[in-house]
C-alpha cells in the first residue's frame, strides 16, 4: 500500500513539473528537489529495497513523503526534481 501511494506521488510530481516552465527564483533551495530525486530513483531501482532506502537517508516514510509535497508544490522546484532523476518516471 505504502508503495502504490509513492508511486502516485512520484507520479503527480512528474505531471506538475511538465506543465510549468518555472520562474527562475535563485532562493530556491534546490538541494531539496535533488534529495528527492536521488531516493525516488533508488527506491524506483530497488522498490523492495524502500525502508533501507530512506534509513539510510535519514528519513521516514511519513518525512519523505512531504518532501516530495513540497517539491510538487514548487514549479521551480519540481522542473529541478525531474531533471535531477535518473531513472525514467511514468507517463
């Protein structure tokens, strides 16, 4: 269950960053976006792997989940977080 719901957050992440070319703010903290982006695609390469995946990151589900919120949140944001992933994200 855990999964299937980070996997729509992931997805909706992706959608909301394609329809928004961003404004360009340089106070953004990016580093957010790309944290994000460096656990979404460990856990898309090894999604049995997820609770080692966010340990090993300090965070918990619950926490990585609302960094991903914030992320979607932020059109800069997200246009970082998708040009930040490796791993190919659903369409």
């Amino acid at each position: 269950m855990k999964w299937a719901m980070l996997t729509l957050l992931l997805l909706s992440l992706s959608l909301v960053a394609c329809g928004d070319a961003g404004g360009g703010d340089p106070a953004v903290d990016t580093e957010k976006a790309v944290k994000a982006a460096t656990i979404a695609d460990a856990i898309a390469a090894n999604p049995a792997g997820m609770d080692a995946i966010l340990e090993k990151h300090g965070m918990t589900l619950e926490e990585f989940e609302a960094l991903i919120l914030e992320v979607t949140e932020d059109p800069e944001l997200s246009d970082v977080y998708v040009g930040a992933r490796k791993v190919a994200t659903p369409e």
